[in-house]
C-alpha cells in the first residue's frame, strides 16, 4: 500500500466540529482569531468567566499546528529551566518554569471536566540519551527539575531498555507529570465545549483587516465582521494576511510524521509498553510514540510535503530498523506535516500591541501544553486586568531580520540530515 499524505489525527477523529463561515457583523466581548489550542483554551476560559466570544477559524479547528501535532503533553519547554530562567532571570522565568510545569495538569483538568475523547494517557513522557552527551544532557536536566521538586527520573540499564523498548538507548529521563493524547480530537474537544458554554465559532472565516473603530476594534473577514472590545491573537505559526505584524516575530519550521498501520504482534508490544511518548537528544530529533491502535509513530524536523514518500519511508525504515531491529518489515501507512513558530533563543513571546489586543507566537514545537497555559493567562488577563496572570511579560514586537532566509537554512539542515540517516552516514 502507498503512503499517503494524510494526518492521522483527523482520521481518528470523525465528530470535528463543522461551523459555518462569518457573514454579517456581530458584536461580542472578545474576538479570537484561530481556533487551535490557544484560541479555544482563551474562548472556554472567557466563557467560564462570563465573556460573549467569538472565535475566527481560516479553515476549520485544529487546521494548523494543533491539529498537526505530535500530542506530547510535556511540562517545561524545550530548553532547560535553568536556560530559562538565565533567558528572563530569575523572577520571570520561575514563574514561567511553575506554570509550564504545572500545564500538563491543566490539560488534564480540562479533559476531564468537558469529558473529552482524546485518547489520553497520563503516563509520562521520555526523553531519550542517543549518545553519551545526551545522557549528560539528561542528567543535568534530572538535577534541575528535581530541584524545583518535579517528580523526574533517569531511567538506565535495564529499566531504561524495558521503558523504551530498545537497547539503542542508554538512559531515559521519566517525566511523570506529562503524557500523551490525540491532538485533533484534544481540539475538537475544546471547540465543542466553548459551543457549549454558548462561544460563537466560524469557519472559513480568515481575518482580513483588523482595525480601531472607537473603543472596539472591528475585526474583518470576506463576508462579515466582529465588533469587540478586546482582542486575542491566537493564529501563531499559522497567521495569513498582512494585517498583522505577527508573522514577522518569528521564522516557519516544520516537522513530519509517519504512521504505520497497526501493530499488534507480541515483538511490537515491546514498544513503549508504558504508554510514554518520547523523544530523542538529536539535534535533529525524532519523536517515537504509539496510538491507541497499536501504530507506530515517528517524527522528527523537516517539512514532509517537500519530499518524496520514498524518502519518508525510507527514513522511518531507517530509524524502526535502528531503535526497533526485532519487529517485522512495517507498512508504513501515512504523513502529514505542520508548521513551527521558532525563534532564535527557543522562547516565546508574548505581545499587547495596543491595550485590549494580545498576541503570542514562538512556542517553538511545545504547543499542546504552552497554547492551553497561554490561553487561560490571556483570558484572566482580559477579564482582570492583573499582568500576574501572565507566564512572562508582553514584549514590544521586534521583527526578525531575514526570516526567510532562516527558515531555508533549517529545513536544508535537515534535510541533509535526514539523507545522511537514510544512507547510514549518521543515524
């Protein structure tokens, strides 16, 4: 069977939501452009709180990144917290450690209160040492997390082997504050609960021209327009038009996914039997988890749609055959890819442009836990006033110079990366 370009988590998740497109003006409280994790996490939270919301979708919910996703629900970002804390100091990035720390808890919470079928697991996270300098990488990690009191552990020798379900790995760093979920049907959940909560959402609705009538802003698409007193941009990697200077805080990167048709032999069952998502000390990383189906699931940076399926079976074979040598030939069964905010210094940025109007982009690819903790933050921030409600303090907007140029320089890294691995040259 070919492999075909289709995301997984969209099959898996038959009842997304379908809203029908803006037409006409409607005034609410707040206007939400994007409904991924950020946009729906701030619409149910502003709804909790009695806010009239609308929410703006280019296409349809879960579209972009969120959708797209690999579904770690990981606490922390990707760089370290101590590296965190030297980027904001120590006051700022403390408060940002607690509260992303705290994120897969949030995402739990709202799971459950909405009683979303996400097909969560609640068993952690792996974070995998490839080399000796990745278990240092890990080891220094353990002692950071576990002075902030994190319930880590570096799993080595046999118990890493069997978390893991490979001997490539020599030592595994446990997260049990994390897990693992379907991102499309996490999204869908969240749209389905802020209709519920009486949110209007639109689809196919993409904002055209954003501009201060009075004291509301006057939020426009094709056929209708969103009078509000308050704004919240939520579009992130995704942001379309000029009608923003979001899209020029930070630079597109993409990662791709390969799933396999389900496996069900004993030798796959070795696999992560925990029900862990992982990840690798890569520089060019890749992610390995499984489905509730049995697939298996590996990702790594890169954009997909650029290469050919037999360049993408042939690295997912590479990888199988390198972390997982006992199973069968797998049947690689479809790809997709999404697209990454990144900045330079691997953190976010937070924007209030003009007051009533927030913006964030530059989750660099921890958006199932960051979109959800922003997104409350924004809504108690608009609903209150008090910037303690924040993670970090809102930035001035300072656009990137030769974002473009960056974004080619990453993907040719990877790339080249990537056929190295599929000609044995690096794995």
């Amino acid at each position: 069977m070919p492999l075909r370009e289709e995301c997984l988590w969209e099959k898996l998740t038959p009842q997304r939501p379908e809203n029908t497109a803006l037409t006409g003006e409607i005034t609410v409280d707040v206007c939400v452009i994007g409904a991924g994790f950020t946009g729906l996490s701030a619409a149910v939270h502003l709804l909790e709180q009695g806010k009239r919301v609308a929410v703006l979708e280019a296409h349809r919910a879960g579209h972009g990144g969120s959708g797209r996703n690999v579904g770690l629900v990981n606490a922390g970002m990707w760089i370290p917290p101590d590296d965190i804390e030297a980027g904001f100091g120590e006051a700022v990035g403390s408060q940002l450690n607690r509260m992303l720390g705290a994120a897969p808890a949030l995402v739990f919470s709202l799971v459950d209160k909405y009683n979303i079928d996400c097909q969560l697991r609640r068993e952690g996270t792996l974070h995998m040492a490839h080399n000796a300098r990745g278990e240092a990488d890990l080891r220094s990690r353990e002692e950071q997390w576990k002075r902030r009191g994190a319930p880590v552990e570096l799993l080595t020798g046999a118990a890493c082997a069997e978390a893991t379900g490979t001997s490539k790995i020599a030592a595994a760093l446990l997260d049990r504050r994390a897990g693992t979920l379907n991102p499309m049907a996490y999204t869908s959940g969240l749209a389905k609960a802020a209709k519920d909560l009486g949110g209007q959402l639109f689809d196919h609705s993409g904002v055209t021209r954003l501009e201060r009538q009075g004291q509301r802003w006057s939020v426009q698409t094709a056929q209708g327009s969103v009078l509000a007193e308050q704004v919240v941009i939520a579009s992130n990697a995704y942001t379309e038009g000029d009608w923003t200077e979001l899209r020029r805080n930070f630079f597109p990167g993409y990662y791709y996914q390969v799933a396999s048709a389900p496996l069900t032999d004993e030798a796959a069952r070795r696999i992560l039997p925990g029900g862990q998502g992982s990840w690798d000390t890569r520089q060019v990383l890749s992610s390995i988890r499984r489905d509730k189906d049995g697939r298996l699931l590996l990702g790594s940076l890169g954009n997909g749609n650029r290469k050919p399926t037999w360049f993408l079976k042939a690295w997912a074979d590479r990888v199988q055959q390198h972390y997982f040598p006992y199973l069968k030939p797998v049947e690689w069964e479809c790809t997709w890819t999404g697209c990454i905010a990144f900045t330079p210094d691997h953190l976010m940025r937070l924007f209030e442009p003009a007051p009533g109007l927030v913006a964030v982009t530059g989750y660099n690819g921890r958006g199932v836990t960051t979109g959800t903790v922003v997104g409350k933050a924004f809504a108690d921030y608009l609903c209150h006033g008090d910037a303690k409600a924040l993670p970090i303090p809102f930035a001035p907007m300072q656009p990137l110079a030769g974002v473009g140029l960056r974004s080619c320089l990453y993907e040719a890294g990877f790339s080249l990366y990537h056929a190295g691995q599929c000609l044995r040259i690096v794995i």
